[in-house]
C-alpha cells in the first residue's frame, strides 16, 4: 500500500490522515493500529500521546469529516450571496468535489454504523447527533426558502444525499451527486 502522508505534517495529522484513509477504505475493524502506525509512518508511542487509543483516534476522524460539513453550511454556503435554493443547489456542488477526490470512500459516519451493533452504541449516537445537527442547518436554509413543510423538504433533501453518498461509494462515480442535485430540482419546483 501506497502511503497517502505528506511527511510534512505532524505525527497527529499523519495517524489521523492514515486513520481516515484506512477506516473509509478498508473497515474499522479490518484496520489494526499496527496498520495505521505503518501508513502514517509513526512510532506506536504517537498514538498513545495524540489520541490514547484507537477509539479515540476513530472519534477524531468522525469529528473531522463533520468539520467538513459544518464549514460547508456555516462558512461556504453562508457565505454567498444568493437565494436559498441556489444555496441548497450548491451543496450539491459541493459534495460532487468531494465525490471526486482521490480519497473518497464514503461517508465515514455511515461506514462506522455500517461495521457497528445498530441497536445502540457510541458509534450510533455520534452519527445520530451529526445527522441531526446537519439537518438542522439544511432546515434552516429550506426554511429560508419558502418551504411550507420544511421538516419534510429537508428529510427527502438529506435522504437523498444520504443515497448519493452510498451510490458514490459503491459506484466510484461522481455522477451520483449530478442525479441526486436533479431529485433535489424537482423537490424543491414541488415547493412552489
């Protein structure tokens, strides 16, 4: 395996580049510290000292990718100006670039709960929580917008991002999040 770590970075931001590149492409589980500690190009001792313990380490990458999505509504979408449906148009945008990156291989609160007991748990509640405080800032745009039933606009909008990412993952293929902006199209004409 190729390692995906700038030697640049620190020892934290190596384990958690690797961590993240590891879990998404291989499986929580599938992925031994001893694996993360060679793809990072770190000593055993580096992990202990940033993050403790691979559970640790997990909850990282998990609090990363939402930092990716929260930038996304608070500082790239707010940002613009334009109404609120070019907005929610625009996340679209936003999530094809992440389709389109070397590194993408899913949503890694998806794979998390994919691998994990789904009665209940950490990892469940964590993505829980994440998808309730995306859906919150969607609902605030949808609302903006006009939506008479933004709690249902904004649960068919994140249904099918929720697919595209699936779909991106499974396919390989951008074009999920082109489809998925057109189902977006279409629910929000069925708003006016």
């Amino acid at each position: 395996m190729t390692r995906i770590v700038e030697h640049r970075k620190s020892p934290s931001e190596k384990l958690l580049l690797a961590a993240r590149y590891l879990f998404c492409r291989v499986g929580i589980n599938a992925t031994g510290i001893s694996r993360i500690l060679k793809e990072a190009g770190v000593a055993r001792g580096s992990l202990y000292k940033h993050y403790g313990s691979k559970k640790n380490l997990l909850k990282t990458v998990l609090d990363t990718e939402a930092d990716m999505w929260y930038r996304w509504f608070d500082r790239d979408l707010s940002d613009l100006e334009c109404s609120a449906k070019e907005r929610i148009m625009l996340l679209f945008d936003l999530i094809e670039k992440w389709f389109e990156k070397e590194d993408y291989f899913g949503c890694v609160f998806i794979n998390a709960v994919a691998e994990h007991e789904k009665e209940g748990g950490w990892v469940k509640d964590v993505a829980v929580a994440h998808r309730e405080k995306i859906n919150d800032r969607l609902r605030a745009i949808v609302t903006e917008s006009g939506a008479r039933d933004p709690d249902m606009i904004t649960e068919k909008l994140s249904l099918i991002i929720d697919g595209a990412i699936v779909t991106a993952m499974v396919t390989g293929s951008s074009e999920a999040a082109h489809i998925a902006r057109l189902a977006a199209e279409d629910i929000l004409r069925g708003m006016e």
